[in-house]
C-alpha cells in the first residue's frame, strides 16, 4: 500500500474513533433515541446499564489516539476490530438505516490490517 495513501487513511481512522470514543463520555454528537427501534433502544440500555460503553470509548479513544501518534497501531486495529464487527452487526440487524457509519469504520479497520500485514506474519506462521 502506498505510504501517503496509508497515512492519511490512518489519520482518517484516528480522527473517526477518537471523536466517536469522546462522544461516549461527553455527549458532544447529538443522538435521536425516539427514531431507535425499540430493540435498538433495549441493546443500548444494557450496555449503558452495564457500563459497557464507556469500556468501547476508552478502547476507541485508545486506538484513535495509537493511529494519531502512530505507536501500537498494528495491535489496536486488531482490538479495533471486534468494536466495528459488533458496530456492523448492531446497525445491520436492528438500525439498517444508520448503517454508514459502521461500515466507514469496517473498511478503514480492514484498510489498517492490511497496511500492517507485515507486523502479523510472525502471529501468522505458528
């Protein structure tokens, strides 16, 4: 992959999880909860009953901040990607409508596995 073309998708993922993971914790992008499904509505509240989310935001405020300053980010997109399956899966079978933004978040994280290939092949040979 091109250097330039990784940087500036990286910066991209960055900027995406660390404003996304900062929402969880100060409320900044406002939420139109009365559109939610009622399923949807039932799932959030057992994950913010459980404090779950603030557990998302600080893994997500985590990987933006490791693809900003460029350190761990091979490991924090693997993390990473268990948060954009489940954003895929959640937004797939109870919110399609909302369903752009978690896949942008899929294909940059799959972008980021790709870029770091090379820092797997040893976690890869066994």
């Amino acid at each position: 992959m091109n250097p330039k073309v990784f940087l500036v998708l990286r910066i991209l993922l960055g900027l995406f999880v660390l404003v996304f993971g900062l929402n969880k914790f100060f409320n900044f992008i406002p939420m139109d909860n009365s559109a939610m499904s009622e399923a949807a509505m039932g799932y959030m509240g057992g994950l913010a009953s459980t404090k779950t989310v603030y557990l998302v935001g600080v893994v997500e405020i985590l990987a933006g901040l490791s693809f900003l300053f460029n350190k761990y980010g091979a490991l924090m997109a693997l993390i990473l990607m268990s948060v954009s399956i489940n954003a895929v899966l959640f937004h797939a079978t109870l919110e399609p409508s909302t369903i752009m933004g978690s896949l942008i978040l899929i294909v940059l994280n799959i972008t980021m596995l790709i870029g770091y290939k090379n820092k797997y092949r040893d976690l890869l040979n066994g």
